[in-house]
C-alpha cells in the first residue's frame, strides 16, 4: 500500500462534514467541536504501529519508532478560527498522516529514523488571541504569567477552558521535553496568499516567517471648532496621521517582500464640527530580512517626526508586539525545492507573511522547513478558502518526497547537540 493522495482529499472532505457548517469549519481550539474533530483523527490511527500521547501543552504527538531515536517531527493544527476554511492547519496533519502511513508500510513498521507527527494545540489564538500556543510551550518561548488570565468573548479564563481540555498552564514547560531527539521539523501548509497562483505554480518552498514590528502610533494636536479656526491656525492630528498613512507604502515599496499596514485610526473628538486634536493609529511592519525592517521601522519613525511638525502637532510611539523574521534551514530549503521540482517540475521560493509553528520550531533550533501549495484566490481564514483538489494531491505527493529526503539528511547528521545522548 503505497501513498493514496486522493485519500487524503476524501479524509479531509469528511473532516469538513464532521466539524463545520453553513459558515465554515468551526474547530475552534479548547472547544467541543475541537475534540471532536482530535477524536475522529485519532481513531484514523487504529491499525498503525504507532504510540501516541499529548504533552503537556495539549499538543498531540504520534510517534512511529524508527532503528534511530533521531525524530523527523510533521506538524500541522487540527484548530480553525471561527467560520474558517476546509484546509488551513488539517490539510498539514492529514497529509502528514498519509505520509506516515507510507512511511509504516514500506518500512514494516521500522523505519531508519523515527517519525513523530505532531497536531499543535490551539495555532490559531482564535478564542484568547494568543496564537502557536502549544508550539510556543514545545519552542519553550512561552511565558505562562502573561496569557493565563487571558479571556474568551463570554469572560471565560484561557486556564479554565485549557483545565476543561486536561491542560494545565502550570505544567507548560513539560512540553519542551517533546523536543528531544528531534532532528528535523517539515511542514506543509496552504500559502494564504496569491502569490502562487499568480505564478501559475503549485507548490512552493518558504523561506521562513516575515518579521514583525506593530506599534500603536499617537498624534497629539489641538481640538478646535471646525467653523471658527482658521486653515492656517490648525494643529490637525488627523492630517500628520493621514501623511503617514500615505508615506508608508514607498518606505515600503523599496523592498521585494516587504509590507506595511495602517490598519486602524481612531480620530478623538471625531465629531463633524472639530479638528482633530488626537488621531490614534497602528502600524504593522513585515519583511524576512530583519535589517530591512528595522529600517522600514527607523523610516516610519521619522515620517511622522517630520509630519506632525509640518503640522504642528507632537507624537508618540509605542510598541504593541514584535517578533524576529525566522530564516529556515538552508540545507532543507534545497531539499524542499528537490521534491517540489520532481513532482511538479519547477519550483519557487517565497517568504510567509502569515507565522505559522514552523516559527516556532525553528526557533528552538531544529531544523525546519515550510512547503507552500497554491491558494485560490490567496483566500484564507474564510469558508470560502481553497485549493485545486489535482494541487492538494501534488501537495501530498511533494510533501511524501521531503520525508524522505529529510529522512536520508537525518541519517546523515550527528545528533543535535543538547537534545541527544541518552
Ligand atoms: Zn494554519
């Protein structure tokens, strides 16, 4: 029995018809419908000589013991945002239980290296805004303090609803211990974005997770009565922030991949009858190359320097949250970029706007690497998210090749220093 791609089309149509409605898939993490969709996957494992347990994150890890400890850990998500798509996070763990079921039978249940299929726990922070939950735990970047009182729409507490799943956020830490032996760490996952298809190409390779700089962004001028106040006498904060709001596309512009978003302001006292004497704004900064954001940040940063002065106004920065860019593993791209070329003949590489628990992952330094299938539409985070089923059985097909390619690497490496000997 070899690998059934279309398998994992029809497996991931019932997945559809098992957790979402008329809205889309509704697997929100640390919700019924979640365990649900977690129990019909793990009956999908009756029959495969494989162990399989959740850490301490509630992730859930199935492990197909190979002649060397050294682990190829696949990982996916099983959770959706709310009204989600048919794909995003599952097409990963399916594809990657197919793989594995290759791996099982061709090897007769032993194959040279260990294989670890991992579901993370709660990718998506739908319910309590904090995103790669269980990865981070397993990463060991997550900081307990900040995110357990952290609360759902109906007041719930993030440490209560984990307690409901037979979590404990006390125990977080433990999930580290997953990280040993793992030797290198593949994903595939939908792109989200157009860029493939606007290429015309299936499958590509991802270069890593975009970095990212958000601030909140205040511009201090005066109110004043909109009939009475001359032009040449106003402080208009609205008028410095809508400057920044325009300046931020060519600080942009000037690289390949990088973005810049203004996505929310807020005028106070935003009445018709006022100029505005504070306007309230975000921006969100991304790119892979960790000099050019920073000085995409130092250009925005002096834009508005200069626009509240023309305008006669004062502002403040501070930052909302920011993250690193995460290149992944040279040797691995090549790999990813071999299999992608053997099955759909050519290949491109691209960075990942979106993070995903690759990020994560490599963050704790095991080798890791991301393949891309094309996405209709760059649509995602919505029911109507999609994928040429002929592209989703490539998807499989490629991804199948990168084990075994990621296989033969691990074979080839000396155990990963600290995550060895015993
Ligand atoms: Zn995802």
């Amino acid at each position: 029995m070899g690998l059934d791609p279309t398998r994992t089309v029809a497996e991931l149509k019932e997945l559809r018809a098992l957790t979402g409605d008329a809205n889309g898939s509704q697997r929100v993490a640390w919700t019924g419908t979640w365990l649900k969709a977690r129990e019909w996957f793990a009956d999908k494992l009756d029959g495969l000589p494989v162990e399989h347990h959740p850490d301490a994150a509630g992730n859930n890890w199935v492990t197909l013991a190979g002649e060397s400890e050294k682990a190829l850990l696949i990982g996916g998500h099983l959770d959706s945002v709310p009204n989600g798509g048919w794909l995003d996070g599952c097409l990963n763990v399916l594809a990657g239980l197919e793989v594995l079921r290759r791996i099982a039978d061709q090897y007769r249940g032993r194959p040279p290296v260990t294989i670890r299929l991992v579901d993370w726990a709660d990718e998506e922070g739908a319910r309590f805004g904090r995103s790669l939950l269980g990865s981070s735990a397993f990463a060991g970047t997550h900081s307990i303090a900040a995110d357990r009182a952290r609360t759902d729409r109906e007041g719930i507490r993030l440490e209560d609803a984990l307690g409901r799943c037979g979590v404990s956020i006390d125990r977080f830490p433990e999930a580290a211990a997953e990280q040993k032996h793992a030797a290198a760490y593949i994903e595939l996952h939908i792109e989200q974005g157009p860029v493939l298809e606007t290429l015309g190409l299936p499958l590509g390779v991802v270069l890593g997770t975009k970095g990212v700089e958000r601030h909140a962004i205040a511009f201090h001028g005066q109110e004043a009565h909109s009939g009475s106040t001359p032009m040449n006498a106003r402080k208009d904060a609205l008028a410095a922030a809508a400057k920044l709001v325009l300046e931020i596309r060519p600080i942009a512009r000037r690289h390949p991949d990088a973005v810049c978003t203004m996505g929310s302001l807020k005028t106070f006292p935003g009445i018709v009858t006022a100029v505005v004497g504070r306007c309230e704004a975000t921006l969100d900064q991304r790119d892979l190359d960790a000099a050019v954001l920073a000085q995409m940040f130092r250009e925005a940063r002096e834009a508005s320097y200069r626009f509240a002065a023309e305008e006669r106004c004062t502002v403040e920065w501070s930052r909302i949250w920011s993250i690193e860019p995460i290149a992944f593993h040279p040797e691995l791209l090549d790999l990813c970029e071999a299999a992608i070329r053997e099955v759909a003949g050519t290949s491109h590489r691209l960075p990942s706007g979106p993070l995903h628990d690759a990020a994560e992952v490599s963050r704790a330094g095991i080798p890791t690497v991301m393949m891309f299938v094309q996405s209709l539409g760059g649509i995602s985070h919505n029911k109507i998210e999609d994928t040429r089923e002929e592209h989703l059985e490539l998807s499989v097909a490629a991804f199948d090749r990168l084990a075994d390619k990621a296989m033969s690497w691990i074979g080839r490496q000396p155990l990963p220093h600290g995550r060895g000997s015993d």
